[in-house]
DNA sequence: TTGTACGCGTTATCAA
DNA sequence: TTGATAACGCGTACAA
C-alpha cells in the first residue's frame, strides 16, 4: 500500500539495506557514497515514503513514545497537566500517546495492556486503584513507570503533590474562618491521596458526614443532596478533588447562595473561581513542575541509546511539590462575615 | 523479554503456527485437538504471555484502533468529546488514542504522521487548519477519516455542529436584548467554522473591532484590553468558542463587574455558567450527538472484517447537528435592566 | 488435526 | 561503499 524501502531499492537500482542506511541519519549514512545517497533520499521523497513505525519499533524495540494514561481527561487539572507533560517529551524527542481510564480499571487494564504491548517506552500513569498487581499484571516487569498523583508501596518512581502539606494548609485556613464543622466528598480510600487528604481533615475538623465515591460529578451532587439532609449544617464542604465541587454547583442555584451556604475547600484549581459567588478555598499545585517532574523523572529510566549498557533502573527518588491555597473574593468575603458575627 | 508464541511452543512441544491458532479465538481454534488448545491455554496463562501488537498489525494491516487528533485537549468541550468518542469506540471494539495538536500544525503534522504510520484503522480530526494538502500530505490517501467540526472541501465525512443556524440564534438571542453593537473575538478566520459565525455576526450587528488570534485564552486577553481602548464600548462582546470567553474572564474582576461590562456571547458551553456573574448566551452543541456521530460516521469507511470485499470508501454525507442557546440568570438580568431603560 | 514455510517492513551483522 | 541474509513476532496458505 504504501511506499517501502524495497519499492526505493527498486527504484534507485540499490539495495533495501542501502536505502534504509541512507535514510536513517545516522552515522552509518556518511559512509556512503554521497550520489547514492541523495539519489535514494530524491526518490523517498518523490515516493513520499514514510518508514512502517511498527516494523521499525518490532525490530529496534525502541518507538520513542510514552503513553500516559489518566483517570480523566475531563477534568481541567489533567488536560493542562497532559498538554504540558507532551510539550517537554517533545524537547527529548519523545512523543506522547494519551489514554483515559475513565475511573474504569477495566478500561485502565486494557489501556495498560495495549500501550505495553505497542511498544512504548515508557508511563506515565495515574492509577485507578493503587493496586500495584493490577499494573504489573498488564505490563512487561520492566517498563519505565511514573506514578502521578498516588504514592504506590514499593514504586519510587512518583511525582506528586505533597498532599498532607497542602490539606493542612487548607484546614488551617478554613479554621481561620471559625470553621469547626466540616462535610467530606471524597474519592475512594484506598487511594493514598484522599486518605491522607481525609486522615489530617478528621485531625482539625468534626467531620459530620463523609461521602465517598468515585471521582465523577455525579458523587459530588449525590453528596449535597445527603449533605442537606443533616440535622446539624456543615460550615463549610471539603471536596478532595474539583469533580466534586463541580458536581455541587452544578446543582446550586444563584437563588441558594442567598442562604449562607457552606464554604468549599477544594483541593486542586477551580476554573474561573474568582468570579464564582461560592466561597471557595482551593489548594492548588503548579501543574508545570509536575508535569516537568514526570518528565525529568522518566528520562533517565529510559535504556540509554547504547545499546551495551543495561537499561539502567537507578531507582528515583519521589518528587513531591508543595501547594499552596488560593482564595477567591467570595471566600473572603464569606469569611469576614463570619469573623464580624463572633 | 515478553514471552512469545514460540516460547509457548517450545514449552508445550507444539509448533508456532497451531499456538497462534490456539489463542486466536478465531474459528482455527475449533478445528483443534481440545486438549492441545487446553494445554495451549493454559501454558500461555503461566508464562504470561500478551501477544505484540506490533508485530500483529505489521501482519495483518489491522490494528482495532482509530487516532483522535485535537486542537486543545484543555477545552473541556473537546475533551469530553474525546471521552465520549472513546466509549462509542469501545463498543464497537476499537480502543483510542488521543493525541494534542495544541494549535500548532507542526505537532499536528507529527502526530498525523505518527498515528498513520502506526498503523490505525481510522482518523478523527480537528484540523488546526483547512488545508486539506497538509492532511493529505501526512496520510495513506486511503485511511478512514472523520472531520470534527471543520467543513473541507473536499471531504465529505464531517460531523459538525451547524454554525450558521446557531450564530443565527445568538444573533436573534443578543437582538432581543437590544444590543446593536459588538466586538468580537475570534480563531483564525481560515477555518470555515469561524469564518461562517463571523459572516452571520456581520449580518446582524455594527462590528466595531474584531479581535482574530490562535485559540488559546491570550488572544481573549488581549482582545479584552483592545476593546477596553475603543471609543465606543460595544455592548456585547462575541467569542467564537471558550477559550477566548475564559481568556477574557481570566482578566475580569468582580469590581469590573459593576461597571456593567458588555455580555458574552460565547460558541460552545461555559461551564458553571450558571453560577458565573458574567452576563452570558452561550451557543451549546450538545457533545453527545458529536461524539456518536463520528463514530457512526467511521465505522462504514471501515474496511469489512471479510477480505476479500474492497474497503468500501462510500462517501458520507457530511453530519449538521442544530445547537440552541443557554442564557444564564446573570444574562437574565442583564437583558432584563436593558429593556426596562428603553 | 498439526507442522512447514513465507511474508509483513525494518534494522543489523557479516562478508564482499 | 554496498549487498545478501537473518531476525523481530505474528498469521496463514499449503502441505502432510
């Protein structure tokens, strides 16, 4: 179907080895005889030839691209942080292959098995669950894996904000408000991250009720409903994830806000929160330094292009950044209220 | 590294060619000794084995996976599109990958050619730019391929929303509320999606400047700062999509907010708009008709699983989806405070 | 029912 | 400087 090194061999009265020696780049391209060269790359080019990348990568077991599979790429954090981790593999020459688990590990599994088995060299992943057997299962042992956002017993290999840092940042500032009374929306425990996020929220707050569930809006409405239910009001709602906060304003009316509603500390950015009249603390993480963390954390896991020396699996050493709270007009203003009425 | 057919078939005294029957799932595995199968079987499970898909798809030109190539994986928009795609996919058996052009037609290149020479089954694409040389250039001529929300001359399997019909109600939506003067914001007026809003714009309102840029949130930005400089404020301000509504939002406080600043008239959905202060119409598709279209519209240009049938290029007829308008309480008030000052 | 042999498109080794 | 030739892992026509 489409051209091949033979077809140019043909064309060029030269052999297949010639040809794939003259367009390779490499050094073995100087030792040619000049003519042949350029008389073989004028054909690829006039043949609009383009190497099969999988017999290529079938042969050298090297593609040059990562994949990287996140639980969803719905979410604004993830996107950004997908766009910026392609943008600095592409200063090493690597290219990047995006799959979306979708909170699904069924889909997770099949993702993790297809990328494997096409070759790429190296992850980057934000696992569904924290179960190291589901990802060894479905992967060749030794691959090159970063772990973003979950610490995982066993893989040093993470980059990942430092959770409880940035949850006791948060609850400091909500406690700053007066807030004693806390709601909980959180994804599942048995990842690490919401339960060191749950585990030093229970440390400086009563926490009245908490609802867990899988990291989709639908938890986080689900949660307001149950949430208003309660005898005692939350001061303020603590959602361990922007889904979470997104699937409670999706279900606030401007006509709620009137009603003193609860304040929503959020771990990670909300989109536009300074012109949103919901309170809202966020603990937010500089989606640049993890995405280059990923990078620069994967690199040198990567088999060097000597081919004599061993993939090289120095073991690394977790990268974890510090966040720090925004707070938005309304939170502020929210917060002075409360302040002015002790 | 990973165990091979030929592993299985060393270990279990069989050949390559009856394991590969073995495991193929296909009617070949019917016509085997049910015993060897089992003892097949269950050899590969012990060794773990995963078949190569490269080495698969250079066999049989099929690899059950179609590309997905975007402008901007952060507009939401876009990136539950991806998702939804991607569910429709998997029902039909084929797994996706995304990929992000990030408005540069360089990557865009890159990744097209990546993707074909992987070996994909199909394409669906948000082209940066509508030159269809550039696609073609990229691409086996004979690869399967959807546009998503571009019209090309040329290529007829399109799914898209109908820009004109929904410009024409933002139009008639923004006219109700008086408004008689607007600025705009704008994509690259290359693109026929952006080209076409503008035309209806025009039709309808006094344009008193028009901002055009790459569709990232700056040009909003700048195109703010401009509008803040003209003469006459316009009394609507006209995004042709969501980044550049968020680009200006970025840059709004809610003390600008006092000052009556102009509406947005946004294409494309701006989430918790609901709750958003800004006075906003927003002209939504809705992104599940899109999601499923393209794939509907895929799947026929598929070459049939049977061999011996030519890959059927039946041309499709392009798809138009018909949007509708979403005001926001904020928009409400707005129009509301306008008409009683007549 | 099973095995042999070949080819998919590349790259790498060896010999000329 | 160049050309056979083998091999990557798999699927399949053909022969047994």
């Amino acid at each position: 179907m489409s051209t091949t090194l033979s077809d140019i061999a043909r064309a060029t009265q030269t052999s297949v080895s010639t040809v794939s020696r003259a367009l390779s780049g490499s050094v073995a391209a100087n030792r040619l005889n000049l003519d042949t060269r350029q008389r073989i790359q004028a054909a690829a080019q006039e043949l609009g030839y383009r190497p099969n990348l999988n017999a290529r990568t079938l042969r050298t077991q090297r593609s040059n691209s990562i994949g990287l599979i996140v639980n969803d790429i719905t979410d604004p954090l993830v996107a950004r942080i997908g766009n910026l981790i392609e943008q600095h593999l592409l200063l090493h020459g690597y290219s990047l292959m995006i799959c979306n688990s979708n909170e699904d590990s069924e889909q997770e599994a099949r993702h993790l098995w297809q990328l494997d088995q096409r070759g790429i060299d190296g992850l980057i992943i934000a696992p569904v669950s924290s179960d190291v057997e589901q990802l060894r299962q479905n992967l060749s042992a030794t691959l090159p894996m970063v772990i973003l956002n979950r610490s995982i017993a066993g893989l040093d290999a993470t980059v990942a904000g430092d959770h409880e840092q940035t949850a006791t940042l948060l609850c400091q500032t909500l406690r700053q408000a007066g807030v004693q009374r806390v709601a909980v929306v959180s994804g599942s425990s048995r990842l690490s991250i919401h339960r060191i996020r749950m585990q030093v929220v229970r440390q400086n707050f009563d926490v009245l009720a908490l609802h867990e569930g899988p990291a989709i809006r639908k938890t986080g409405r689900d949660a307001r409903a149950v949430f208003a239910r309660l005898p005692i009001a939350p001061e303020a709602i603590i959602c361990s994830g922007l889904v979470f906060a997104n699937g409670i304003m999706q279900v606030t009316t401007v006509a709620d806000l009137q009603n003193n509603p609860p304040a929503l500390g959020v771990f990670d950015w909300v989109p536009m929160q300074h012109l949103l009249p919901v309170p809202i603390a966020a603990a937010v993480q500089d989606v640049y330094e993890l995405a280059e963390g990923c990078v620069e954390q994967l690199m040198p896991m990567l088999s060097e292009p000597v081919p004599g020396a061993a993939a090289q699996r120095r073991p690394q050493e977790p990268l974890i950044f510090a966040g720090q709270i925004k707070l938005n007009p309304a939170y502020e203003a929210w917060a002075d209220r409360r302040l002015a009425v002790q």
